[in-house]
C-alpha cells in the first residue's frame, strides 16, 4: 500500500470503529484514496453527492435524527468551501459533523496552481477543530494516525458538539497500480470515553429549593433525540406549563401539561401579566420572537437556562442561572412529583386558556379563511400519518406551524434548520434527517426555499423512505410582506417580495415525481392522502397569495387581542 492508502485506510477504519458509518462522498480526483478507502470498507455506508452543499446539509439532517456525526469526503478547491453554510448551522446547532477535503502539497499552494486555494482552517471559527497531518510518507504510523482520527470523533461530540474539519493533502500517484493488500491484522482501535456533566450537590440543592415554587413556567427549544426520555420524566414531575417550540420534540403528543397555543395567549394582556415565580428554559432557542419578549418584560421572575453546551446567551434572553449538563442528569434533579393543588390550579388556568383560544381559532380559520395558507398548514398537522414525521422550512412555514397548528395529542417528530435560519439546503436537510430515522418524511417548505435547493429532489427521488414535498409557491419571500418593508412600495416588490412566476409542474417531471396541484381543501385532502399512501416520493405544489396571508395573520391577531 501507498502512503495514501495506508492513511485513508486507517482514517475510515478508525472512524468506523468509533461509530461513524455515514459518509457522504462527492466525486473527484484529489480525494481519490479517501473515496476508495470507504467504498471498500464493510461497515461504511457510502453515498454519492453531486453538489458538496447537498451533501453537507444531508449529513446536518443524519446528525439530527441519529446524534451521530457523518463523514464527508472531497476534493481540493471550491469543493470543500461548498459545505460551508452547512458548517455553520452545524456549529450553531452544536450538530456533530465530519469535514474531510483532500488537498494540493504545500509547493502548489499560493502559486496559481489549477484546483489550489487555502484550505488551511477553511471554515474559521465555525469548527470545533481543525487538524492537517501533511501530506503522507512512508514516516506515517498507524497508531499516530489513528490517535488522530479517534480524536476527531471526539472533538466532534465533546465538550460542545459541532464539525471538525481534517484537510489531508496528497501527492500523485493517488494510488498503486494494483489493488492493494489490505493489513490482515490492525492494531486495535482507540476507546473513547465520553465524560458527562452532572451537576454539584450544593447546586442540586439550590436547584430543588427553587423548583419548589408553585407558579412555574417551562419552554423547551430545540432538543436531541437523546433528551426526549429525561426531559419528558422532568416535565411530568414538575408538573408546570410547558411552552413547547416546533422542534423540541414535545409540540404534539400527549403530554398533558402544554399549552399548545401559547405564543397567541401572549398576545392578550392578561396573560402577559400572569408572571410565573420560576421559568426554565430547556434547550436551543425558540421559534417564537413572543416568548422571548415576555422573557424580557418578566422582571420579577427567577429565570434559569439549562443546555448541554458551553455556548453562552443571547443577551436578550439573560438568566439568573446557567446550567450546563447531560440531559440524562435532569433525572436527579427531582427524585418524585413535586405536584400540590396550588400548582395544579395554575397549570388548569393556562390549559383552559389555550383550549378557549383553539376553539376560537378553529372558528375563525374555518369559517373565515378561504383556500390559504394557513388552513393547509392546520389541515397537515391535523391529517398526517401517525408514521411520517415532517420537516418545516425557514421563513414563513416554520412560523405558521409554530403559532397556529391545531391540537394534536398524537406525536409528530418534526425538525427545521434553526441555527442560522437559512432557506438553502432545506430538502438535503430533510432526507438526510429521513434516512437517519426511517420514516416516510413531508417536507413543508416557501417556494423560494425550494428553488434554493432544487438539484436535491434527486435525493427524493432516489430516498430509501418515501418524501413528500410540499411547496407554498405565494410567488416570492412571504414573510416580507408581513414586515415594516412592506410599507415602501417603490422598493418592496422588486427587492423584497421578488417574485420568479415559476412553477414547479416542469421540475416534478424532470424528477419523475408524482406531481398534485391541489385548488381547495378537499382537493388538499385527496392528494395529501394520494401521496401519502404511496410507496413513492411525490410533489405537492400550492399556490397561495403573499398578500392575502399577511392580512389574515394581522387580522387574526387583532381578533385575539380584542376578544381575550
């Protein structure tokens, strides 16, 4: 074996060893021994992605079904600067993620050479480490090599999870001539031990004085699939109301203490004025800008903030207390029920709060609202399968779910990019998610979103689990119109609303994907139920007007304002 071989052999061998079996590859010649190396080992799942971007946002969504990172593989040049915007939501997620490029040798870098630019810590700040071993000889050894690959992994999940990025630099020939004749006998792999956080004695026993408090508030952000059994155990035992964001896990399901339309109570002033003594926030941050204005304005409330990552506040969102911890240490925090009649009664007040809201919104939407955006969004929530979970893209979509999606005591796993919020990599995101959970997945996503990442309906096309991809196509940025913006109208449409006049029928067929462009709700029903019961991915496009959601979301907000 080469040199290059021995190194990409041992990487992926060591990596595999240390629980990543996902490896995203994209085509090239520089990363020839790495591409190699993974195809031919037994344990690597391996799958070709022709755009870097997609690859790198389809290993977003395997870290965020699986808490496992996986591997991407590619060239030199621009290659490796096209996982960067995944990079970033990765690390702003604390998501693991395995960047690996090849590269030129040092001699061709800053020289013009073809395919050469600066790799060296490619995407700054945004990893949590970066590692380059040069380019391999025969001076390599295996157990240092190997040490090194272990670490990656490790850096990878502890202290903060995020990616790491390995730039490995070859010389030609990338491999021999011949296949090579793999080491019979490795030497034995690294084992990693993941240290976990518990909290002190004396900080549990300040912790269970304070929970002792009868007017308690929960939010939960975005979660881990790891947190949902320890976070569900500590909800239960406190016994407070629970705000629970789209992506924690907890939004639908049959946890008896949420209040599933909290961002609207907070519309009225009564609610805004019931302060709870004690508010923990668990998690990522929330979708809801509501919530995190009643933070603000709760001045006389003991306010404390619980994640699993060093990561410090957002200083709107200031704290008394800061935590950090495993989630599986929440079990010690409270050893029983907690529960007395005072903090029942408060827990009574909030959900028969919410009911009375939902009754008239159900009132409202159905009675008022013509065919529209949100009584798709209700109508999906309410209508999808027990066995698909779904994925909400940015901008308008995740926001009308979050507000306005009609009680569900049946689960729903639902996931969305949150970190940096962008619109690009939606549909990699979600198959990547799909492929890690195994479940049939809808996609709800803006027509901008879609057009954003629209070579990865190939990835629908060719998923192991049936996708549903539902478009919003109002012509343009939505959530625009619902903005101060939207006042200036010399400037608004051409730079903010932006609309294409495209439609979506020519890029199903390119696909061959199934394709329902649905008219009014019964139409709605018929193909959310055609696509659903198919073993196939389809397309579901729904025209909607910008304008016409904008006004109805104000005018239902001025509705709950004045009737509270």
């Amino acid at each position: 074996m080469t040199p290059n071989e021995c190194l990409s052999y041992w990487l992926i061998e060591e990596l595999v060893a240390q629980g990543i079996t996902q490896f995203c590859i994209s085509p090239g010649s520089r990363s020839t021994p790495l591409t190699v190396a993974a195809a031919r080992h037994p344990q690597a799942n391996t799958r070709i992605f022709l755009d870097e971007r997609a690859a790198a946002y389809f290993a977003i969504g395997w870290a965020r079904a699986t808490d496992q990172a996986a591997a991407l593989i590619c060239t030199s040049g621009t290659a490796g600067a096209n996982y960067y915007p995944a990079i970033i939501e990765a690390s702003v997620e604390h998501l693991p993620l395995l960047a690996i490029t090849a590269d030129r040798p040092p001699e061709l870098q800053q020289t013009g050479a073809n395919q050469t630019v600066d790799q060296n810590r490619l995407f700054g700040s945004h990893t949590r480490w970066f590692y380059d071993p040069g380019c391999p000889d025969q001076t390599l050894q295996e157990s240092t090599f190997k040490s090194w690959a272990a670490q990656a992994v490790l850096r990878s999940a502890y202290p903060d999870p995020g990616p790491v990025h390995l730039n490995i630099p070859f010389l030609e020939p990338f491999l021999a001539n011949k296949e090579p004749s793999l080491p019979k006998e490795a030497l034995p792999n690294f084992q990693l031990g993941i240290p976990r956080q518990k909290l002190a004695m004396e900080d549990l026993q300040v912790l269970r004085q304070i929970l002792k408090a009868d007017r308690g508030l929960v939010t939960l952000g975005e979660l881990p699939i790891r947190a949902q059994s320890s976070v569900g155990n500590f909800l239960k035992k406190l016994n407070w109301p629970v705000f629970a964001d789209t992506t924690s896990g907890f939004r639908f399901g049959n946890l008896t203490q949420r209040i599933d339309l909290a961002d609207q109570l907070l519309l009225q002033d009564h609610w805004r004025k019931a302060e709870p003594e004690v508010w923990i926030h668990l998690g990522n941050q929330f979708v809801s800008k509501r919530w995190l204005q009643w933070w603000q304005d709760c001045n006389s409330t003991r306010k404390i903030v619980i994640t699993n990552h060093p990561e410090r506040q957002i200083p709107s969102q200031r704290s008394h207390w800061r935590l950090q911890m495993d989630w599986e240490a929440l079990d010690e925090i409270l050893s029983s029920t907690e529960a007395n009649l005072s903090r029942t009664q408060w827990l009574e007040q909030w959900k028969l709060g919410s009911q009375a809201l939902e009754e008239q919104a159900a009132q409202w939407w159905d009675k008022t609202e013509r065919f529209g955006e949100v009584s798709i969004v209700r109508e999906l929530v309410r209508q999808i399968p027990t066995e698909h979970a779904l994925f909400v893209g940015n901008s308008l979509p995740i926001r009308e779910v979050d507000m306005l999606s009609a009680n569900r005591n049946i689960p729903l796993r639902v996931a969305a990019n949150r970190g940096a919020s962008g619109i690009d990599g939606q549909i990699a995101t979600a198959c990547g998610w799909a492929m890690g959970h195994r479940q049939p997945t809808t996609i709800l996503l803006g027509d901008l979103s879609a057009m954003h990442d629209l070579n990865s309906l190939l990835l629908i096309r060719e998923s192991q689990v049936p996708m549903t991809l539902i478009i919003l196509n109002n012509d343009g940025g939505g959530i625009f119109s619902m903005l101060p913006i939207s006042n200036q109208k010399d400037v608004f449409e051409g730079f903010f609303g932006t609309p294409h006049g495209c439609e979506f029928l020519k890029v199903a067929a390119m696909f061959d994907l199934p394709y329902f462009q649905p008219k009014n709700l019964k139409q709605l029903q018929k193909s959310f139920q055609e696509a659903w019961h198919s073993d196939k991915s389809s397309l579901i496009e729904v025209k909607t007007d910008r304008e016409q959601i904008a006004a109805q979301l104000m005018a239902w907000q001025d509705h709950v304002k004045n009737h509270s």
